[in-house]
C-alpha cells in the first residue's frame, strides 16, 4: 500500500466518522440525519476496504444451473 493510498483511506474513514457524528443530531433537528449517517458508514467502509471486497465477491459469484440468470442470454417471456 502507497503512502497516498494509505492517506486516502484514512480520511476516509475519518470524514465518514465526521458525517456519523454529524448526522446523529440531525434526526431530532432538522436536517437530512438518516442521509448523513448512511454516507458516513459508506465512507467508513470504503475506507476500510469492505466495498471493493463485497462488489468483488458479487461479481464472481453465478446463479446455480437451472435458475434465471444462469444463462448467459436474458430470461425469455411468454
């Protein structure tokens, strides 16, 4: 890991603590809270490397014969 990935990761984690932090008062006041603290989990998580390893996983994973989507062509309909 680069010093500047490193970096780049750190902040993240850190602004999304901000927007946790930040989003917390806001679902008494007025304010986008539940928004807030949605993006702050994504930025911790991002920051934490929890994402790229998710959207990897999905992306290897296949349906099991038989279903739809296992095919390589969309499913037909009547």
């Amino acid at each position: 890991m680069t010093r500047k990935t490193f970096v780049s990761r750190v902040l993240l984690v850190i602004i999304g603590i901000f927007l946790v932090v930040l989003g917390i008062p806001m679902l008494i006041l007025p304010g986008p809270g539940v928004a807030c603290i949605a993006g702050g989990f994504y930025c911790i998580a991002r920051g934490l490397g929890l994402v790229k390893a998710h959207r990897r996983s999905a992306e290897t994973r296949r349906a099991p014969e038989g279903l739809p989507g296992s095919q390589d062509q969309p499913p037909q309909l009547p």
